[in-house]
C-alpha cells in the first residue's frame, strides 16, 4: 500500500494509466464469434463443454426452474430472500423515478413546423450474468429490473450453467424476484444456461435457440466484455466495463474515520487482483492509521489474499495539499465508484465531475450501492465515467425524433434554407426535394 503527497500524483497517475492492449484476447473471441455466427447452437455448445461447467443440450431454461429456486430460497435461506426482495423493490422504484425522466413531447418551432420526441424502448435486452468465482445474482436485479421497467417487450438472461446444466440457483431465484418486483408478465422474460463470449456472440447474431437481442448489458470477464466490444453496431451495449475501482476522499483524523476508510477500501480490492482501491486524504496522521487498519482487517478478512494481490499492484493513499488539489485529481481519476467522507460534503458536489456514482457522507458505503439501495452497480470504470453514466433506465430506451410539416411561415423560411443548404453541399437532389413542396 502506497503513500504518496499529492504532488506526486501526475508522476504516479501516468505509470498507472498506460492500458497493454491484449492481442491474445481479441483473437480468441474473433473465433468464437466466428463459429457461433457460422454454426449457432452446435458451437455455442461446443465452448461450454470447453470452458463451463456442462454442456447442456436444451440451452433454453424453463422459467418454472426460476420459480422452483426462489421458492427454495426463501425457505432454506429466508434472511437472502428477504434481502433480494427489498434491493429488488429498491431498484424498481429507482428505475421507476429514472423512467419517468424520459418523455414524450410536441414542440411547435415555427407556424407549420412542429417538432417532437418519443421514447421507445427496445423489443429485446439481453442481460448477461456471470457465475465465476463469485456468481453475481445481484447483478441479475440490477439489470433486468431496469430492462423491464423500461417497457422492453422482452429479457433474454444468459448466464453460464452449472454441472446440472442449469444457471446457478441463486442467479435463478434472482431472475424470478425481478420479475416479481416490475411485476411484469413472465412472457417477457426467457432463460439460457449459456455462458462466456460464446452467450454474448448468440445474443448478438442470434442461434437457432437463442434470439437476436437490440441491446446487451451485465458484467463479464475479459472474454465477456471483448465480446460486446467486437459486436458493437451488430448490437447495442451499456458498455465496455474494466476492472472494479474506488476512490474515496476523505478528511479528519479519528480511529473511525480510518476505519471505514480502510473497510471500503478492502471491499473493493477483495473483488479481483485488478481491482484498484485509492483514497484522498486531508493529512497523513489519517493515512497512517488508514493504512494500519487496513492491515489489522486484512488479518481477518476470508478474501486477504485477492485485497493484498490488488492493494499491493495499484492501491494507494494520497495526501493532498488543498481541496482544489483533491478535486483536480479525482477528475482525473473518473472513478467508478466516488465517496466523499468529508466534514463539508454539499460544499465539494458543484465541482466533482468524473464519477460512475457518488457515495455522499460516512454511511453511505459503496456496498450499499452494490446491492440494496435502489442505484445501479453496473457502472464506466477504467476513467471512463469522463464521458458515460452507469447502466440505467436509458440503456434500454430510444430517443426518437419527429417532424410534422403544415402550411405557413415557419415551413416556408425552413424549406428555402434547406435548399440553399442543399445547393451549398452540392446536393442537387436534396434541394430540388425542399422546392417541389415551398415553390
């Protein structure tokens, strides 16, 4: 764990910024989604027995499967249950607010020239969920629900199968709370045991089973996320997600503040050797005692050895000179995930920009957004909260525009400007399209 001054900062950002572009990688996934647009089922099938757990025959699952497990669920693990239930209603609510945002709208522009937009969702999301190391049923809620919120006519789940060919149970159960929570028809929902870049090219190009989806959204290993990079266009994404990060800026200097500092620190790093814990801190006696706390959990912590492997590659502590020292870097930073654990929090909100989602005051732990709260967790990370938001409501919707044209002054003034436009680009045809209708 490094302790740097915020001095140091530019020197230290620019070793850690450099991206190696993994040649190996893109060629693999090349080749998957080759063979899946050639043979569908059959090589789809083909690389589970390769890389999943089975190879199961039927790649569609009955949604009673998912019925059958949540009702499991909530008698062998009553408290998870209930836990999935109240972050379901959560992010129901949550997307609900989120789609209330997008609106249709007629707006006259000039006499005879009437503009407008409508929001359509798309007819089919595909929501991909891994089940690796950690199978993340969580992710499940934070995606369908907003799919299905958004009116999307119907959510194909893809996620990899277990040795009984099915997806994991828990994921399962998961799929059929959402449902519950948007209380949406079951027709709008399917099922497949299908996993890897293999499930995000049939998705994409569509197998004799699986359906061609408009969109793609969910988490995914390295393989997973080239996957959605190389079929963008064929297919819409939320986007092309890299290893977990946090960034937590915090001031004061009391053993609780560097505890809860130092907790969610490890919360982030504990997810991957990759994953990149940081924090800005107003002094360096906060620091140090950041960092020994830091320690005394790691002694505890089942998932030491993945926090240690990642705080050791890339986390770190820096001490910045003055608040617009810490502001400047967390821009440059664009974390994923941003807490501010500052006496003065509301005065610091105006200035920060780059963030995926932002954790105000010392309650409001990451975690929380990563499951229960109601905000999404599938959010830009590798900076690339400069230019996008997390996965929402919008990922699922169009924003369409219209043009309605009537007699009168507002059409006319449009429709010679459009000629002398035309005639400007030498666009003969566009122009003499604008004359036939104002000459």
């Amino acid at each position: 764990m490094k302790i740097i001054q915020g001095a140091e900062f530019d020197v230290y950002w620019k070793s850690q910024s450099v991206q190696k572009y993994d040649k190996k990688t893109e060629s693999t996934v090349k080749k998957i989604i080759a063979a899946v647009q050639k043979n569908g089922d059959k090589a789809v099938r083909r690389f589970a027995s390769k890389f999943d757990k089975s190879s199961p025959q039927q790649l569609e699952v009955p949604l009673s499967a998912a019925k059958n497990a949540a009702a499991e669920l909530r008698e062998t693990d009553p408290t998870l249950a209930a836990a999935l239930e109240l972050a379901a209603e959560h992010i129901m609510r949550f997307s609900i607010k989120q789609k209330e945002q997008f609106a249709d709208f007629e707006y006259e522009m000039e006499q005879g020239l009437d503009t407008g937009q409508r929001v359509i969702p798309v007819e089919r999301a595909g929501i991909y969920v891994p089940a690796g190391r950690f199978p993340l049923f969580s992710s499940v809620l934070m995606a369908m629900i907003p799919a299905l919120c958004a009116g999307v006519e119907q959510v194909i789940l893809a996620s990899p199968p277990e040795a009984d060919g099915l997806p994991n149970r828990k994921i399962l159960a998961a799929a059929a709370i959402a449902i519950e929570a948007a209380n949406k028809a079951e027709s709008k929902v399917r099922l497949f045991a299908i996993g890897g870049a293999q499930a995000i090219a049939a998705l994409a190009l569509g197998t004799e089973s699986v359906p061609r989806v408009d969109v793609i959204a969910g988490p995914g290993n390295k393989y997973v996320q080239e996957a959605k990079r190389l079929l963008y266009g064929k297919v819409g994404i939320d986007f092309v997600a890299g290893p977990t990060d946090v960034l937590i800026i915090a001031d004061g200097d009391t053993e609780q503040a560097a505890d809860f500092v130092a907790a969610d620190m490890l919360a982030q790093a504990e997810h991957d050797p990759d994953a990149r814990a940081r924090a800005l801190i107003s002094n360096r006696d906060l620091a140090e005692k950041i960092a020994a706390a830091i320690e005394k959990r790691l002694a505890s912590l089942p998932t030491a050895a993945t926090a240690r492997a990642s705080l050791n590659a890339g986390g770190v502590i820096i001490v910045y000179a003055s608040k617009e020292d810490a502001i400047r870097i967390a821009n440059i930073i664009a974390p994923e995930h941003l807490e501010l654990q500052t006496a003065d929090a509301q005065v610091w909100i105006p200035h920060l920009k780059n963030y995926g989602s932002l954790f105000v005051g010392s309650l409001s732990a990451e975690t929380l957004g990563d499951y229960s709260a109601g905000i999404n967790h599938t959010l830009p990370t590798s900076g690339s909260a400069r230019f996008t938001g997390g996965l929402s409501v919008r990922h699922f919707l169009k924003t369409v525009t219209t043009l309605r044209c009537a007699p009168g002054s507002g059409f006319d003034r449009a429709a010679q400007a459009a000629e002398v436009l035309a005639n400007a680009e030498g666009l003969a045809g566009h122009a003499q399209s604008a004359v036939s209708r104002h000459k």
